[in-house]
C-alpha cells in the first residue's frame, strides 16, 4: 500500500499536474468550437511571421489558461494559429489548464511561476525568461511576442 501511494504522487508530480495544472495536449485545445472558430477565422501578418520564424527556433514558452477564461477564449487560439503558421517545430510550446482558484484570497493560479492571471504566455531564450504576455496583449499576441524576443 505504501508503495502505491509513494508511485501514484510520483506520477502526480512528473505529469505535471501537480498543484491545479495540468498539461494539455495543443490538438486538444481545439476541440471546442468556439477556440477552433476564432483559430480559423484568424489570419497573422505575413510579415511579422516571416520576422519571427528565424528567431522561433531558440525559444520556448508556458502557456497558462483555463477553457473557463473569456481571455483564454480569445488568445490562445490566437497563438496556436501564430504557431502552427510559423511551422518552426524546434519552438517548444507547454499548455497547461488551470483550475479556479480555491478561494478568492488565493493569489496565484500557478504559485511556483506566479501566475497571477490568465492567460499568461510566458517565452524563454537559452533557459531564461524573456517576458510574458498576461491576460490581454497590450497590442496585439503577435506583436507583443515580437517585443519580447527582439
């Protein structure tokens, strides 16, 4: 029994689900239809794209959101069309659902990365964080991603 329970929180812990996070495949996302009809109606400056891809290979980024979130509703399907036009496999994405916060004094929803409010993208250059993009982007995903990388 002891052993069970010492192998269930190891699992718990190496899929990432630990403390209201979990990972989400990026296919997955966009299987509701409202997310999957703001992807596809979507459409990304060609040339921002074309600036972005030769930077896209040296980054990575968390993506934090919950299907609950409006934001959530209106940005991520936005970066997954910025992504999937970039085509730039060596950009590693992480998405990972978060739950409501337990009480309204709880100030994060992912206390070890202080995630405040979500959505919150936050991109990474040689094990760095380079800045983050929380709730809304001050002008749009693509650019703001564009003034964090450059």
């Amino acid at each position: 029994m002891k052993h069970s329970l010492i192998l269930v929180l190891i699992l718990f812990f190496v899929t990432g689900s630990a403390w209201g996070q979990k990972a989400v495949n990026k296919p997955d996302i966009l299987l509701n239809p409202e997310w999957k009809k703001i992807y596809d109606a979507y459409v990304p400056d060609a040339q921002l794209i074309e600036n972005l891809k030769n930077k896209a290979p040296e980054l990575k980024a968390d993506v934090y959101f919950a299907y609950w979130c409006d934001d959530s509703k209106n940005q991520v399907p936005v970066f997954l069309k910025i992504l999937d036009t970039l085509s730039v496999p060596e950009f590693v994405v992480n998405f990972y659902e978060v739950e409501k916060k337990a009480t309204a004094d709880q100030k994060f929803y992912v206390e070890d990365m202080m995630v405040e409010k979500i959505p919150t993208f936050v991109f990474y250059a040689n094990g760095f964080e380079m800045g983050r993009i929380v709730e809304n982007p001050k002008n749009s995903l693509l650019q703001d991603m564009m003034i964090i990388v450059f």
